[in-house]
C-alpha cells in the first residue's frame, strides 16, 4: 500500500475544504449532480473516442497502481543476479532452470530461459529490449490516457458552465431555475479544474513514474544476464549493477 498517494489525495481533498469552510461554504453546495454528469461522462466519451478499446481498459486496469504499486527491489535484484552469476559459473547455464521455474517477473523468467536455451548474446539482446521498450511504451499509453483527461477535463469544465448560464439565462424571470443554473455554471468549472489537477493528472505521473522505476528494475536485469552471458565475474558483475542503486 502506498501511503504517500493516500496522504496526499486525503490532503488536497482536505485543505480545499477546509478553505471553502472557512471562508463560509457549505460542503453540499459544491455537490451538483448535472455538473458532475456533464463533466465526468464529457471527459470520459472525450476519452473513449481517442483511445483503443485495449489501451483505455489497460489505463483502468493500472490504477490500482497508484494505491498499491509492483515492488521492485534493486537491491535485492542485484544480489539474486550475483547469485545466477555464481551458479553459472559453477555449474553452467542450466543450474539456472528450476531459478527461471520459480521467478515470478516474465521479463527476468524470459531472460533466464534463454540462457538456459544456450542462445546467443546476440539474440539474448536483442529479444530483451524488444520485449522491455514494448512494455515501456504499453504502459505509458496507458498513463496518457489519465493524462488526456487531465487535458479535456477543465475544458468540459467550461463547457458545463456554458451550458449552465444558457439555463440561466432561460429562467429570468424564475429565480429558482435561475440560481439553479449558475450553480451548475460555476460547479461544472470546478468539477472540471479539480478533477484533472487533483485527480487525472497525479495518477498519470504517477503511472508513469511506476513505469520508470520498472524500466529501470528490467534494464538492469537486462545488464546483468547479459554480463552472465559474457561469462563476466560475479563480483564485476555487482559493481557494474551497483549504479542502479541510486534509483531506489
């Protein structure tokens, strides 16, 4: 669980509450059904239209990411690639299987049966980083499509407080109808700022941060299984490796 993001939502949420109290609003005003509709289902459709149908239900499938993120731990990765470094060396390539048997990452399980396969550096290579840029570049189409949200929100935003005073302006002569429209003019402007700042926009970076860290935890797998199929030494290996450790 990722603490950091709970503050930090429950913090903005918080304080721009507090700050409406005190200046003497009342929590309920700022809850608009009609503004919410137009602002969530425009942003939504916007969204829809743009996106294929796999790329915007992968970016929902990835929001549990920003609550509970994949660990990655480089330091504990560095040591299990010493280790395979070792047992290569001792005992060959294959002493490596049952190890690819039982990783629970597919990159590293892919990495590890193809030196067990005997492939080339070459090929080894080569499939690596096709798999690893693919990864990459899946998962932050993903985080693109919180981000393109974070864009179309503030301008359905203004479109629902467009709407809204057009009401208005229909109701003069009632006051009631009247007040009923300016509140959905100002509230869809709201809806429209809040969502994409307090809401669209952190997820993305946070998705794409995510994804860094884990292109950062695969290059490195990356190095190290090439530097075993080198027949580097374990210990050159570490202190190769050990660069990474400043991403943690």
């Amino acid at each position: 669980m990722d603490r950091l993001s709970i503050a930090g939502l429950l913090v903005a949420i918080f304080a721009i509450y507090l700050g409406f109290v005190l200046e003497g609003g009342s929590i309920g005003a700022l809850f608009e059904l009609p503004a919410l509709i137009i602002v969530v289902g425009g942003t939504l459709g916007a969204v829809m239209l743009q996106s294929s149908s796999r790329q915007f239900y992968h970016a929902f499938a990835l929001l549990k990411w920003v609550f509970t993120p994949p660990r990655y731990d480089i330091e504990e990765g560095i040591e299990k690639i010493v280790l395979w470094a070792s047992k290569s060396r001792e005992a060959g390539y294959l002493a490596l299987e049952n190890i690819a048997l039982d990783e629970e990452d597919t990159y590293t399980r892919k990495g590890l049966n193809l030196l067990v396969d005997g492939a080339d550096i070459e090929n080894i290579s080569a499939s690596l980083e096709l798999d690893l840029e693919i990864y990459r570049e899946h998962n932050l189409r993903s985080a693109n499509v919180f981000e393109s949200m974070g864009g179309y929100s503030p301008t359905i935003g203004i479109l629902g407080a467009v709407l809204g005073l057009i009401h208005a302006m229909t109701n003069l002569t009632e006051p009631e109808m009247l007040g009923q429209g300016i509140a959905t003019a100002f509230i869809a402007t709201i809806y429209g700022v809040g969502f994409a700042n307090l809401i669209y926009l952190p997820v993305a970076n946070k998705i794409k941060e995510i994804v860094h860290q884990q292109t950062m935890y695969r290059e490195m797998i990356f190095e190290g299984l090439i530097a075993i199929a080198q027949g580097e030494n374990p210990h050159a290996i570490e202190n190769k490796l050990s660069a990474f450790r400043l991403e943690q």
